[in-house]
C-alpha cells in the first residue's frame, strides 16, 4: 500500500471529495461540466456524462489507496475524453460498460491484496493468540473487503471506513509494526486502575452515588475498568482511558443527603394513627400491610447509607398503606372525627338508659311519629335515651329519657350505606375538603355510615357522615325506578320545591334513583330521591 505521505494526503482530498491529480490530470474546477460533455459527445445523456466525471474524480483516490495502478483501470483514456478528443459517437452503453468493467476489476485487484495481508496477519495471530491488536486488525480488514463492490469502490466518501482500515492495517509497515508489538509487548501498568476500582465500595456508600441521577454512568465505567483489568492483553492507553473514564464518571455523580423528614413525621404520627379506630377496627390484612410500611420505614431511618428513591418509595408504602386502612368508626359515620363511646347511665326500673351523640340536628316526635313543635335538638349534642330503639309507622326512634318525645335512630346511630361512585367529602358550606392539598376522596364500594336524612347545601342533597362531613346522596346505593306520571318533588315537610319559582317537575318514563324505604308525609307514601321526595304512586 502507499506510504505515509500518500496516506495523509489521500485521506485529505476524500474528506474534500477530490480526486488525485497527475500532472496532466484535470481538477474538479478545471473539469467540465455534464452538460458541456454533452455538447462535445451528443450521444452521450447527461446522467452518463456525470457518471463518467464521478468515476474520474474518484478513481485517482482509491486507486492510490489501494495501490492499484491508475492507467490499468482507464485514468488515461478518461483525461482523452474530459479534455474533448474522444470517439464523438461515444455512448452511454459504452460508458456503462466501461465503467462496470473497470470497477470489476478493481474490487477484484482490491479484494486480492487484502486477502494477502489477511493471511499473513492470521498467521501472525497464531503465533501470539492473545494479541487483541492483530484480531482487530484481522476483523477490519474483512469489514474494509466486505464494505467493496462495484458501486462504491469509486466513491470515495462510501469508502470511507475502509480506506481508514487499509491506512492503519493493510501497509508493510503495519504488518512490520503489529509484529514487533507483539514480540515485544510493552509493560502496562495497571495498578492505579485498581486503586480506582477498589475505592468502588466506597463511593457506593456515599450520597453523591446512591441518590445520584447518573450513577449508571459510575457503574457502567467500573465494569468496563474492570473489564480492562481483566484483559491481559489490555494496553497501556486502554488501561489509561479506563482510568480517566471512570474517575470522569466518579467526579459527575451528583447526588445529594438523603431528606428522611417525611418518613420521620410518617413514623411519628403511626402513634396517633393505632389509636384511631380506622387501624383497630380494620381488617387483619390491611392492618399487617400498615404494620409492615411501618416497619420497613422503621428501618430506613436507621440505615445512614439509605437512598432517596428507597425513602420516597417507604413514604408513598406507608402512606397507602395508611389510607387503605378500613376500620369503622365505633359511632359516628365517616372516618375522621371519631366519637366518644356510649356510657351506660344508671339504670331504673321504669327504663334502661344510655348517653348517645346525636350526629345531625333532630326533631322530636310523638309515639305516634308526629312531629312536636318543638325546636330542633342540635347536633354535637349528648342526649340520655332508652337503650333500645323502638318502632313507629316502619321508622326506628329512640326514647327520650323521662319524656314521650322521641328521636329517630338514624340522627344518632347513622344507616351503613354503599358508596357507588368515588365522592369528594364536602363541608358544610358545599366545599371540597382537603388533606394535604388533596381533596379527599371516599372510593367506590366503601361502605359509610350516614346520619340523618339528606340537606340542600348548595343545590344538592347531600348525607352528614360526621362532623361538618357530607356526601353527596346520588353518590350512594339506591333503587332506580321509572316513574308513570310526571311527578312534582316535595322536601320532607310535604311541600312542592320550586327551581326560580317554578315547581320542579319529574316527567314521565324519567328512571329515577331511590333511596331507603318508602315514608309517610303528609298523609302520602314518599320515595326519598336525590333532591327530595316523590309520591310512591306514580312509580310503575
């Protein structure tokens, strides 16, 4: 192959896409164009014409680099034909022809010389089997043979992986060079990539590694450090670039302390949270699955060498496992005011008695269900009733103590009721309530105990679950029912409810939600509905 000037100048024009000129050899700017060509050789198409200009500038280039002798492939007759003193009946069947030839017998002659520096460097490899250097050399030369065929063997730019094999490999000289190096290899010194690698557990065990964002990276130039270690045919320069690498790799992990602040307030507040009757009163696989994020989180704030992501991930375990908690309240509906539980009160002959919380603001009736004209009972209230509820018109009561006026059960011990779409918890005032900034949510199938009969806040009916705690009612379990009349909507106290002054009006074959059995109001049997109550009749 050429030597070294020819290599450094050859390499040169492919980068610049130039052929290499003889003395007598045209540049590409003295060249002319296709279309000129055209004008001298009227036979020729333009499309062969530049076939014909890309197979000159290309062949002074990879001939040279071969070392292939131009004129045997038609440099001379071509600088003939560019300079206008060819055939004028010249063809384009006769340049494709022409050129397929010449290109065939280039990849042969090419493919010939590597073969013979292949063979030679095989026989070299046999000699020295461990030597990574002649393998490599062996591997590229066959990719630079495999790369050559009739269309790129004069395209210098496709050429250009192969040429860069042929320079480095395919020359005496290389041949001279991978010889020598392997008779007589260099001593490589690897001892401060193995420092390198022995401090690995170290910086393992430091922040900057275990919360870095790029740690991979770290890992990634260890395994390779290691891999050169393992070598022993490595270089002193692969042992040298191992070593920046990974100190490189070392120097870019970025990470920072562990926070633990939200996994100790987590733990803290576990004391509060066994004591809440969503834990006691939970089922026994949801309080093991609280037990155990506890533990785990336990854990991880005595462990100094504990990452961000494994604390962050012990913060969400404990946290769902919190809130999947589903232990039911002792008395009162919903899951965040717990009440106090009820105390016997001292028992006389007449009656038994207990202290019960009432839950919503209640009226008081007669024993014949009719409502006395009494101010309501307000809610949050201790009221001492009979132990026992008792039933009047298909509606449980409980007994005020000492006096014939009566409560109904459902203010005081709440209807167990099935949630059927998740729900927001509202307020009072109609408002979304929140934990954390979240609002909180009351998922589908839960099973809630309300109070009372549903209220207006803000345009929808809406059940108590506990103090200053609604839910929506369309939210819960019911009946759907189709109506056979248009129907008015009445509130609890028989009156039509009017939408602007105008009476609300069911129409029709409209199917509607009901909810709890039938009551009595106002001498009518009444289904309560989402917004109010509608007459039994004129369901079908």
């Amino acid at each position: 192959m050429g030597d070294a000037a020819r290599v450094i100048r050859t390499r040169a024009l492919v980068l610049a896409q130039l052929a290499i000129p003889k003395d007598d050899q045209r540049t590409v700017q003295e060249q002319p164009t296709a279309a000129e060509l055209v004008k001298t050789y009227p036979k020729l198409t333009e499309e062969s014409a530049q076939k014909l200009l890309d197979y000159y500038n290309n062949l002074g280039t990879v001939t040279a680099i071969l070392d292939l002798d131009a004129t045997s492939y038609g440099s001379g007759w071509l600088e003939q034909v560019l300079q206008g003193q060819g055939s004028a009946f010249l063809t384009d069947a006769f340049v494709n022809k022409m050129i397929k030839t010449k290109t065939g017998n280039m990849v042969t002659a090419a493919k010939d010389k590597i073969d013979d520096q292949i063979k030679k460097l095989t026989d070299l490899a046999s000699q020295y089997p461990d030597n990574q250097e002649i393998k490599d050399a062996i591997a590229k030369l066959n990719a630079a043979k495999d790369s050559m065929n009739e269309d790129s063997v004069t395209n210098a730019a496709a050429m250009k992986d192969a040429i860069d094999a042929l320079n480095k490999y395919g020359s005496k000289d290389a041949y001279k060079k991978l010889e020598d190096a392997a008779k007589h290899p260099a001593v490589v010194d690897k001892d401060g990539l193995k420092s390198a690698v022995a401090e690995a557990d170290t910086v393992k065990g430091d922040s900057k590694y275990y919360n870095a964002k790029n740690k991979d990276d770290y890992d990634k130039a260890l395994a390779a450090a290691q891999k050169v270690i393992d070598n022993p045919a490595a270089t002193q320069q692969e042992v040298d670039d191992a070593k920046k690498a990974l100190a490189d790799a070392k120097t870019a992990l970025n990470g920072s302390a562990t926070d633990k602040d939200a996994l100790q307030k987590d733990v803290d507040d576990s004391r509060f949270t066994k004591t809440n009757d969503k834990y006691y009163n939970a089922s026994q696989d949801k309080k093991q699955a609280y037990d155990k994020a506890l533990a785990q989180a336990e854990k991880l704030l005595n462990d100094k060498t504990a990452s961000q992501k494994a604390v962050d991930d012990a913060v969400a375990n404990l946290e769902k496992a919190k809130a999947e908690l589903n232990g039911e309240p002792n008395f009162i509906g919903g899951d965040y005011t717990p009440s106090e539980p009820s105390t016997p009160s001292i028992e006389t002959p007449a009656e038994k008695t207990t202290e019960k919380i009432l839950m919503h603001a209640a009226y008081l009736y007669d024993n014949k269900g009719i409502k006395i004209d009494k101010p309501t009972v307000k809610s949050y209230v201790t009221v001492v009733v009979a132990e026992n509820p008792v039933t009047i018109n298909g509606i449980k009561y409980y007994k005020v103590a000492g006096k014939d006026e009566y409560i109904k059960a459902g203010n005081i011990d709440g209807t167990l009721r099935v949630i059927t779409h998740n729900s927001y918890i509202y307020n009072n005032k109609g408002k979304a309530t929140r934990n954390k900034g979240i609002k909180r949510l009351v998922k589908k199938t839960r099973i809630v105990r309300t109070y009372g009969a549903p209220i207006n806040i803000k345009g929808h009916m809406m059940y108590r679950i506990g103090k200053n705690r609604y839910i929506k009612a369309r939210n819960f379990e019911g009946t759907l029912r189709r109506l056979s009349h248009n129907s008015f909507v009445y509130d609890e106290n028989g009156k039509a409810t009017r939408n602007k002054g105008i009476r609300r009006l069911l129409k029709k074959s409209r199917v509607v939600r009901t909810f709890d059995a039938p009551v009595k109001i106002n001498g009518h049997m009444m289904y309560r509905v989402d917004n109010g109550y509608v007459k039994v009749k004129n369901f079908k």
